[in-house]
C-alpha cells in the first residue's frame, strides 16, 4: 500500500516513478480526485456534526419560534448528513481499492526495461567448468544415480512434482545445515514458520492481488487458507500489527518451509526436469530494518547470497531487474543465476528484495523511537532453493563416472 499522503502532495513524482513499473498514470489522478472528493465530503460532514452539537447545546435555552426554527434546521442538518456519510464511505472504498492494485514504486537505481530482456547484469563471478567429457543434464544423472523420480511422482501428482532421493536427500539436508549455520551465525533467528496462512497475509506483502492466480487456495468454503510460495510471507507477518523498538532494527529471520507454487503463467516453460516445480524447500532471509538503512541491508543480504554462491563454487552473475520485470512489492531486486551446464546459460538460483515500507504499510507494522511510530522497511532474500541449487550442483559436479562430487564446503555437513 502506498502512502496516500505521498501521492496527494507529490503525484507527479509518484506517477514518475510508477511509469518505470509501467502502471497507468490515470489510476494516480484517479486516487487524487476521488481523494479531494472523499475529504471535501468529510469536511462538510464534520462541519453539520459541529451545528448540531452547537444546537443540541442551544436548544434547551431557547423557547418559542426561534427554538422551532433550530429544530427544523437540525432535521435538515441530519437528513444532510445521512445523505453524505454513505457517499463518503463508498468514496473510501473507492480509493482503498485503487490503492491496493497499485505496485511498490522503483527505485532510482533499477534500470528501465519491460521485461527480462531489459535485466542489468551488475558482474559475473568464476568461470563456466570445463569437462573431458560430454556433462549430462540433471535429469539423466538423476535416473542415473536414482536420487530423482519424476515418473512415479507424475502418476502421483501430476507434472512438476517430484520424488527426491538418495544421495539427493543427504544433499538438500547438508545444504540446509549448511547455510543456516552461516546464517545464525551472522546473527538470524531460525524460523519454521505455518505455511497456511489467512488471505490478509497474502494481501499484506504483496501477494495479493497481482499474484492471486500463482496460490494455491486451500478448502475455501471451510478453512480458507492459502499455501505460501514463500517463507516471506508468515515471516513478514510476524510483526504484523506490532511496534518494534528502533533500538532492535535490524530485525533478521531465516526461515525454512516448503513453498507451492501452481506457476500457472509457465506452460510449456522449464517442464523439464526440477527447475521449476509445485512444490519445493527453501531457506528464506527476511530483515526488518529502519528506512535510512534499508539500502544498505538490500546489498548486505545480496551479499550472503553471493558468498554463499562463491562457497558452493558456483560460476554466476548478479543481476539488477528492470521496472517492468520488477513484483508488485519490490522496490528493487537482484537475481543470482547460476551456469548450468546443460542448459549452457545462467539461471535464476536467488533473489533479495528490498519492498521499502510497501509491506509494512499493508501490515501495519511499525518502529518507535524518541519521536513517536514509525512505518519501518522490509526486505527478503532467497538463501537457498533447494530444487534448483541441487541443478546446479548435479550438473557443475558431475564426474566422468556419472558420480557427483559434493563441494567441500557440504562435506562436513553430508550424512554418512
């Protein structure tokens, strides 16, 4: 939710900035006039409450024609005011509901673009592994080494589900030990958090409704619940509605949760194989942070990210994504793709977001300090996927055998 009292005193700029994500200038000098018309309406409403608490004052002290006159005048004054409260609150609904359709405004520093084309890669980090011998993809090494069934999963499910075993159990295992050791260890807090959540916390990050048709919804006519995609979301609402005190921003959380995703605007993309599935694990960053310092935070958790790609020896490029690639929450965002040998090209591993107070204005979760409530920032970063990281580490550590050799950092937390 944008700040209303924003677009009111700059909506030129607003509108600027929104340009970039490609929204529609009108919708802004819709929200305006609807806006001055809701507080235009308000402000005679107040004005008839005013009259007749003056009046209702008034009337016991006078008699005769000059009292009957009052009272006429109050019947008058209600009808009015009867006439006008319905069309405010319909104006208020109005304009609520133009300002959750619009998204998070981009920063100065996300390039312009429509879409993926339009990405910026900010570096490129290793080289692409070479192999003595033609490398195959993760699926056939999967067969291979029996630590992927998507065929028994598919007569299961349906198509992008997947049975994960084996070696490739001890894998994902050691890889979440992995990174969350290092992340507690830069100060997160573990988090397993619901991954059903109600249809308020879909809509206070974001998710809601751009995203709508990509969540599964879950017994609608009963429990009414939405499976997340992402960790992001019950760990943004857990401060949902609460004051942090600004002397414990940062706030940082990682969390680990299955996420569902219907991907309902991918048909026919990435159907083979695990790169892209219903159903996955991730451990997920999420910070609480101060507005002055959320810049900062955006480029500290950008830069786990990428330490953790160096570690896992991973030959990747940053990019910084475009307006019109950019969510309807993010104010800015960096993928980290990952060479993936089969494919011959990078590939989305990763992403950290910084959503501003996008996020928290929906929430209502705020900061205090010495001058009163604040509303605070918030951002989110992948710190592991696990089906893709598994790609890309079958693929670049493939053998000439058909044998994967784990990177040494995962060696201490691999099960025997």
């Amino acid at each position: 939710m944008l700040d209303l009292k924003l677009i009111r005193e700059q909506a030129e700029k607003v509108k600027k900035a929104l340009k970039k994500k490609h929204v529609n200038p009108v919708q802004i000098d819709n929200i305006v006039s609807l806006d001055a018309e809701k507080r235009r309406l308000i402000s005679e409403i107040e004005e008839l409450q005013a009259k007749r608490n003056r009046a209702s004052k008034e009337i016991p002290k006078l008699k005769g024609a000059e009292k009957e006159k009052l009272l006429a005048e109050m019947i008058y004054v209600k009808e009015r005011a009867g006439e006008l409260e319905p069309k405010a609150k319909k104006l208020d609904e109005d304009l609520n509901n133009l300002l959750k359709m619009l998204p998070n405004p981009p920063l100065d520093s996300v390039p312009e673009g429509e879409g993926e084309q339009d990405n910026k890669v900010v570096k490129t980090i290793g080289k692409a592994p070479k192999f003595s011998f033609e490398p195959l993809d993760h699926v056939t090494l999967g067969k291979k080494l029996d630590v992927i069934d998507i065929e028994s999963a598919a007569a299961m499910s349906g198509t992008r589900f997947y049975y994960l075993k084996n070696d490739a159990v001890k894998w994902e295992f050691a890889l979440l030990q992995f990174v969350l050791a290092k992340l507690i260890a830069k100060g997160f807090s573990p988090i397993i958090p619901p991954v059903l959540v109600k249809e308020r916390a879909m809509f206070g990050t974001g998710f809601f409704p751009a995203d709508r048709n990509e969540i599964y919804h879950v017994n609608p006519e009963d429990d009414d619940l939405y499976l997340v995609g992402t960790a992001e979301v019950p760990l943004c609402m857990l401060y949902a509605d609460k004051i942090i005190p600004a002397e414990q921003l940062p706030k940082r959380f990682v969390g680990f949760s299955s996420c569902f995703r219907r991907e309902a605007g991918s048909y026919g993309k990435d159907t083979h194989g695990i790169f892209r599935v219903h159903q996955f694990d991730k451990l997920e960053m999420f910070s609480f942070c101060h507005p002055d310092k959320s810049e900062e935070e955006h480029e500290f958790i950008r830069g786990i990210e990428e330490e953790i790609m160096q570690e896992l020896g991973f030959h990747y490029q940053v990019v910084n994504i475009c307006g019109g690639d950019l969510g309807a929450p993010a104010a800015k965002k960096y993928d980290i793709e990952a060479w993936i040998p089969s494919q011959k090209r990078f590939r989305e591993l990763t992403s950290c977001s910084n959503c501003t107070d996008f996020q928290a204005r929906r929430c209502n979760i705020r900061y205090k300090d010495a001058k009163g409530n604040h509303i605070l920032h918030t951002l989110n970063g992948t710190a592991v996927a696990m089906a893709r990281t598994l790609v890309a580490l079958m693929e670049n550590y493939q053998q000439k055998d058909g044998s994967v050799e784990v990177p040494k950092c995962l060696k201490p937390f691999l099960l025997k």
